[in-house]
C-alpha cells in the first residue's frame, strides 16, 4: 500500500523539476549591451548580457565577441557599421564601428542564441584609413557626428542592432580657434626679449 504513495511522490517531484526548467528557459533573457570608451589609448569596454564572451583591446582598436539569447524573432543577421565624424572642420571620419550577426542556432539544452562580433577602431589604429576606404564601397557606412558623449549607435539609420545596445563614448576633437598659434607667437616673442636682454 505504501508503494503507490511512494510512486506518486517521484511524479510529483518530476513534474516539479520539469516546470522549474520549463520556467527557466522562458525567463526573460538578459539585455545585452555594449559600451566602448575611446579617450586614448587602449579603448575601455563594459559588457552586460553577453556570454562566451572575448575582448580583444590594442591601442585605439577593439574586438568584442560573444553569444546573445534570443528575443522575439532575434536580430538581424548579417552585416552593419556605422562611421564616427569629428565634428571639428570639415566632416572627417575619426572612428569606425562593424557588428556582425550569425543566424539563430539552438545550444544543448535547446535554447536560441546569436553569434555577434564587434569591431571598432578610431583614426591611430593601425591600417585605419584603408580600412575606410575598404568599409566605403560600394558606399560608405551610415554616419553620426561625435559629440564627447556616451551615443547610442543602435538606431535603425546606424546600426539597426534591436535589442542589442551599441554605445561608444569617443574624444571630440575640439578646434582651438587659432589660440595654440597665439600662445606659440607670445612665446617666441618673450624668448627673443630675453635673449636680447642677456645679450647687453
């Protein structure tokens, strides 16, 4: 008579373990995001929501890739970048930024996931302008202009990365207005008064 009682307590359980796993893989996946500081030097990254991920860091470049759950019908496959302008003078590109996307696969346990990697340089990495020229045919990337800020490249007229937020915080070029000549000027006069003076 016990051993029904028994029986039952095991289905039960098993019941239990499957709706906790059931549960899990419905849970909400984490939101990825990527945040890449370029002030100089090797740039700093932070990155939340990413797993299996490797960061490749070289002085003003950077190679980030991981995997990503999916949401929804997932991102968009393929290929997209966007181009950094200074906005100092006349338009020139200062950084440069590439996401690539793999199709939806499916890991052990079944759950979806996406491929990304990131690639990222700004204009003293090494082969930066070929690669400019190389990410501009057959028509350059979609631009932003830099402002010193944290920007968001995710928009749909950049990036279009959905769910995946691109952030990239790059130094601003700002013009002097002439100053730096000015200050190099009153310097070579106060040198040649001195001179002149020690010279009596």
């Amino acid at each position: 008579m016990q051993r029904p009682k028994v029986l039952l307590v095991f289905v039960i359980a098993g019941m239990v373990a499957v709706a906790a796993s059931s549960a899990w893989a419905q849970a909400a996946p984490p939101q990825p995001v990527v945040k890449i500081f370029d002030l100089g030097g090797p740039p700093t990254v932070t990155l939340a929501g990413l797993q299996n991920t490797v960061t490749q860091l070289l002085p003003e470049e950077a190679f980030i890739s991981g995997i990503v759950r999916v949401q929804g019908n997932g991102l968009r496959a393929g290929n997209s970048g966007v181009f950094m302008l200074e906005s100092a003078g006349a338009p020139s590109v200062s950084d440069w930024l590439t996401l690539t996307v793999g199709p939806i696969t499916q890991d052990p346990v079944g759950l979806p996931y996406q491929t990304v990697e990131i690639d990222f340089q700004s204009d003293g990495a090494a082969n930066f302008d070929k690669n400019v020229a190389d990410l501009s045919i057959p028509v350059p990337l979609p631009s932003v202009v830099e402002d010193g800020t944290l920007q968001n490249l995710s928009g749909v007229n950049l990036l279009n990365s959905g769910y995946l937020t691109i952030d990239v915080e790059s130094a601003e070029e700002v013009p002097d207005g002439g100053a730096t000549g000015v200050l190099l000027g009153l310097a070579a006069v106060a040198l040649a008064r001195f001179g002149r003076r020690n010279g009596r």
